[in-house]
C-alpha cells in the first residue's frame, strides 16, 4: 500500500494532473473548433447563395440585390501587393543582417528586442502612427500608398521574425563550408542560406500578409473609406478593402444586407485560403528541391 507522499502516490498525483490537464486542452480544442464550424457554417447558409460573378464585378450599392465587392476586392489586392512590395526586403534584409552580419552586443540586444515588442503592439496603435506620418506629414492622403506604407509597419515585425527563426534552422555547417571553400560573406548567404531558409521565410511572409488582409482598424484610422464607387486604378487613389465593406453592409439597416456581408466574407476567406495555399505549395515545392 503506497500513500500519498511516497514516491509512487506522487507519480500517480502527477499523471492525474497530467489527465485533467489533457482533457482541458481537448476540450478547449472541441469548444473552439465547434465554435468555427457554427460560424462557418452560418456564414456558409447566409452567404452561399448571394455569390455570383455578378457579385464580385458590381460595385456597392444602396440596393443588396445589385451591391458587389468589385472595389473593395480591387483595393484589398492593391493593398497586399504594395504591402509586399515595401515590408518583405527591408523585413528579410533586416533578418539577414541581424543573424548573419550583426554581432553579438548591446546594439543588436535592442534592436532585437524592440523589433519583438513592436510584434506585439495593437493595430490600432500603427494606425494612428500611419496617420499622422503618412496622411499629414507626408500628405499622402487617403490614398492606398498611405495605407500600404501603414500595414507594412504592422507586416514588418512579423517579417523579421519569421525570417531570423527561418535562419536559424540552417545547420552551421552549411556557411562553414561554404566559407572554406573560399566563398565570400554574401555568396554564402545568397546561394547556400537563403535557398535552404526560403520555405519558412516564404511561409511567415504569406501569413503575415493575410494578416495585413484580414486588418481593417489600421485603416480606419488611416481613413479608408466604406463607400467608394470606383476601384483604384493607382497607388494615390482613394481605396476600401474588404473587412470595412463587410462592416459597411453589416451596419445597414435591411435585412438583406446581412446576407450580401455574408458573401463579403466568403470571398475574403477564399482569398484568405488561397494565400495559405500558396504558402504550403511553396513550402513544399522549396523543401524537395533542397532534400534533392
């Protein structure tokens, strides 16, 4: 007979604790997953029937049987594409540096650690920064130059992170042997590290730009607009993306606007998987080219 405080009622205290702490995780787990797939699948049942091309090449409108995410779609992809433009160099440059060129010391502890806590900073938070740089100081506007520059501020924390953690996992070996047989600093990193390092860049680069896709208070700050009839067709253009549309149509009066935010948020969610997609082919396709 073994009591509590011997060692066996401690190592069966211990896995009772470890069962109670396993059965609230799961049930964490099944509460959040049942909690999806109930707003999925309302969105799903509202939404579904309200998609069409006609849908997606209309503009908005006062009406929800001619409404359309046509500019709010056009803006989101401009948006993206600049905040790509402008956050992935200096966020994979400023990771290189950091893990390859920088040495070990004061300097590169605050740089670091400030870059960690800007990752962790509310949206909101860059917004008003984008605004008063930006919009006012800048005088850019209310132009999609200004929001991009706005969610590359928000974008670029995560960028370096994921890219110095993607640097890290390339063994040492790899630059040691580069380096002895005579390459230079830079040859190594562009033809041996970033090669090995580039699924996992690829894949925080992709991700934080769905962030940047799904924000819509960074932008409100900004002053992104919730109606505009005309898609963007340059970066000073005024602009609207698709979450402010969705809180546009879910702030309407009639009832069947619900239905169109519904799809509002189908086509984002697409957007939002396709992105991933992308992502994971790109992780896959990069990681046998480096097994091979």
């Amino acid at each position: 007979m073994s009591y509590v405080g011997s060692p066996n009622g401690r190592q069966r205290n211990k896995r009772r604790i470890d069962q109670l702490f396993k059965c609230a995780c799961l049930a964490a787990t099944l509460v959040c997953a049942a909690t999806l797939i109930a707003l999925l699948t309302a969105i799903l049942w509202r939404g579904a029937s309200w998609v069409s091309f006609d849908f997606l090449v209309d503009g908005p409108s006062r009406f929800p049987e001619q409404a359309g995410i046509r500019t709010a779609l056009f803006g989101s992809l401009w948006l993206i594409t600049l905040t790509g433009l402008i956050s992935v160099p200096l966020g994979v440059g400023a990771a290189i540096y950091l893990e390859e060129y920088a040495r070990d010391g004061i300097w590169r502890k605050i740089v670091q650690t400030n870059v960690s806590n800007l990752a962790g900073v509310p949206s909101i938070v860059y917004g008003i920064l984008g605004l008063g740089l930006f919009v006012r100081t800048m005088e850019l506007g209310r132009s999609v130059i200004a929001g991009a520059l706005t969610m590359s501020l928000l974008v670029l924390p995560v960028v370096i992170i994921a890219a110095q953690e993607s640097l890290r996992a390339v063994p040492g070996s790899i630059r040691h042997a580069s380096l002895a047989l005579g390459a230079t600093r830079w040859q190594t990193v562009r033809h041996q590290v970033l090669p090995a390092a580039l699924p996992g860049i690829m894949t925080g680069v992709i991700l934080a730009l769905s962030r940047a896709l799904g924000e819509a208070a960074p932008l409100l700050a900004v002053g992104a607009m919730t109606f505009i009839p005309f898609s963007p067709t340059s970066p000073m253009d005024e602009f609207t993306v698709m979450p402010i549309q969705v809180f546009n149509w879910t702030s309407l009066p009639r009832a069947e606007f619900q239905n169109v935010a519904a799809a509002g948020i189908i086509v984002l969610l697409t957007v939002l998987l396709c992105m991933n997609a992308l992502a994971v082919a790109v992780r896959y396709r990069q990681g046998k080219k480096n097994f091979r």
